[in-house]
C-alpha cells in the first residue's frame, strides 16, 4: 500500500532514492548488482528515465553507476533525496521484526 502511494504521490528521483537505500539497509553492503531494467520494473518508471534519474544521482555524488552495478556513494545524501516514505516503510519494517520475536 505504502508503494502504490509512493508511486503516485512523488519523483522518480525520490522514488529511486528511497528504493536504494531500502535495498542497502537489506543487502548490508555499499556495492551491489542492479540493472536499470530492474529498476525502471520496481519503480512503475521507463528505463530510460531511469536512466536520466540515475545519472542525476551520479552527478550529485550519491551514487555511482556502471553496468548492472550501483555504488552507495553518500548514503545520508541518498536518504535526504529520498521521500518521506523510507521513513515510514523502515519503521513498519521494524514493527514487524520486532513483534516476530519471541
């Protein structure tokens, strides 16, 4: 729900932002494998703007992009850039891992 919110209310480049610091709470490492196509998939967003949403992220020396691999340059950057919505999912995220505890 949260998603489908997202997607109508806000950029690409919040969008994107939030979707990659999401994914490097998850994968726990600055450098990671991501294509654009996926990307342009996850973000309901063509690949070519993604394309353009990315390079403006390299531009600002929040990310960099090569080939089917993004680097978290600056994340507390990358976060700001972000829509309130990463906010939002981390703390529902939290709720639930904290309640499936024993």
């Amino acid at each position: 729900m949260q998603s489908t919110a997202c997607n109508a209310k806000h950029s690409v480049e919040q969008r994107l932002a939030r979707w990659l610091v999401l994914a490097h709470d998850r994968v726990g490492v600055d450098e990671f494998p991501l294509t654009q196509e996926f990307l342009a998939m996850m973000l309901g967003a063509s690949r070519p703007t993604v394309t353009v949403v990315a390079g403006s992220l390299q531009k600002a020396g929040l990310i960099a992009y090569r080939r089917g691999v993004v680097r978290i340059a600056n994340r507390a950057k990358l976060e700001k850039a972000s829509c309130e919505c990463y906010r939002v999912t981390t703390q529902i995220l939290q709720a639930v891992t904290t309640e499936e505890q024993p």
